[in-house]
C-alpha cells in the first residue's frame, strides 16, 4: 500500500489529496466516502459538523458512492430484492453495498489523485455474486474535479452493474429559489412503490431547486447527457458526454426536506431496478472493464 497522506477530520484519520487551498479529505475505510471537496478555499460538499462516524454510510453528506445498483430494486414487489436469469432472488440494500465496505487506496498522487478500491468478497457474494473489482479515481483538475466509477469482471461471467454518484452539495435551504439547475433535452421520471417506473414527462430546460418537480425524481437524457448548477457565487458544469465513457442515463435530484442544507444532484448509469426493466443495465463480459467518467467544472 502506498504511503497515505493523513488528515485528522471529526476524530477520524482521512486521506488528504491536493494543497492548502484545493483539496480532497476521503474515507476509503468508510465506504470511499469522498467527504470534503474544497476548491480554492471553498467547501462545495455538505457534511455534517456532529457526523455520526460510527455509522458512516447513513450519513447524509459527502458523496457516497453507489454500486452495483443505484436506487430500490424489487422482486415479487419486495424491496431490496433482485432476480437473476435463473430465476434466483437475491437480498441487495438500496444502492448497493459499497458505500458500507473497506476500500482500498491502490495508487494516490497526494498533490491530484487517488484510486480507491473495493473486490468481491463474502460480505458482496450473497447479494451479488460476482467476481469484480471497483475502482472510484478522484483526479483534482484546475478548475475542478474529474471521477471515474471503473468496473472490471475479474470472473468468468458476465456481470450486470449500473452505477452512480451521490453528490451532496452545500446550499443553504434559503438559497434554493435562487439557484437554479440546467438540465437541457432530458425527461422527468418516477419510481412507483412497486419498483415500475412512472411516465416519462417532458423536462425543463431549468429549474429552481425549489421546484417540488424536482423531489426524488430522475431526468432521463434524451441526447448528450449534461447538467449544470448555478447557486449564488458559483457555477458547477457536470460534463457527462466523454469519450470512452459508458453512457451517463440520468440524473437524480433529491433533498431529505425543505430545511436541508444541501441539494443532491446524481449522475447515474442506470434508474432504479434497471436490472429487471433495462433502462441503462451495463453487462460487462468476463476480463473486460468499464469506466463512467464525469467532469465537474466550477467557476464563479
């Protein structure tokens, strides 16, 4: 294991990438939780200043990463359940196992970059059982961050995956009106509570964040996928559209409540029980790999 620059954070010892003015703070042992990002001296990711670190997956904050599957999946209309082709049924937690897991650092740059790993074991097997390796790459740009969700199947066969992002950006609920999100050539979708997906409803160009339209919903692209968040005194651009990347399908906009102090915006491989309707399922042959790649570009 290389040599990991630590940082004490809330009594826990993070891994530090970057300088004193733009930096990463992360928790491969929590999950790989990214939990701070601080670009030119600003906090752009919400976390909680009484974090409960003895169950660090729940708390809201950071940006937890999601795999195998995002959102709820359902068998039989039983929740955090999926079948496979054989018809077997497996137990699987909403959004996967990862941001509960141990990863492990396999390569860092401490001035730009980590890659954080997590491989099967017999705490993912009875869920999901496949033989993998998951890499989450943080790469520190100039202007701001580039992370890379890289799936290989290290089995021998095919494996079903669709992950994504749970970014929560800092905003002060009292900003929501005033910070809008542009979501060109994309369409509104639900999940029912039976796991079926509601209509698909022609989106905005823009939204406020206070716009109830937006709560727990899915903005399924119909072209190049693309976002962007305009808050007061600054501007993040989620570049989606790269080459060698899996195609991004959605993005996800959620806030636990009116008075929460962030707003999440995920970008998304796949929607919710993809693995049983399709819409953005990846199948990754044996000894193959598959990166998802995006860019979030900030400026004032």
């Amino acid at each position: 294991m290389p040599l990991l620059p630590k940082q004490d954070f809330q009594g826990q010892p993070l891994v530090r990438v970057g300088d004193a003015d733009t930096f990463l703070l992360l928790a491969p042992q929590h999950g790989g939780r990214l939990v701070r990002w601080v670009h030119r001296g600003q906090d752009l990711l919400y976390w909680p200043d009484a974090a409960d670190w003895s169950r660090p997956a729940k708390v809201r904050g950071g940006n937890p990463l999601l795999f195998p599957f995002i959102g709820r999946h359902f068998a039989d209309g039983n929740p955090g359940q999926w079948r496979d082709g054989q018809g077997t049924v497996h137990t699987l937690a909403q959004h996967g196992f990862a941001r509960d897991l141990p990863f492990d650092v396999s390569a860092i740059d401490a001035q730009a970059a980590i890659t954080m790993t997590l491989r099967d074991s017999d705490a993912t097997r009875a869920g999901y059982p496949f033989a993998f390796a998951f890499d989450a790459i943080y790469r520190l740009l100039p202007d701001g961050l580039e992370v890379t969700l890289r799936t290989t199947n290290t089995g021998t066969q095919r494996l079903p995956s669709y992950p994504g992002h749970h970014f929560y950006f800092a905003l002060p609920h009292a900003q929501r009106a005033g910070t809008s999100l542009t979501l060109p050539g994309a369409d509104r979708m639900r999940q029912q509570p039976d796991g079926s997906l509601g209509p698909a409803e022609p989106g905005e160009t823009t939204y406020q964040l206070d716009d109830p339209r937006l709560q727990d919903t899915f903005h399924v692209f119909r072209n190049s996928p693309a976002a962007a968040l305009a808050m007061p005194g600054r501007r993040i651009r989620f570049e989606l559209d790269l080459p060698g990347s899996a195609p991004w399908h959605a993005v996800t906009t959620w806030s636990e409540s009116e008075t929460s102090d962030f707003y999440c915006v995920e970008p998304w491989v796949g929607l919710p029980d993809a693995i049983h309707h399709g819409q953005g399922l990846r199948w990754i042959e044996p000894g193959q790999s598959e990166s998802a790649v995006c860019r979030l570009r900030v400026t004032a």
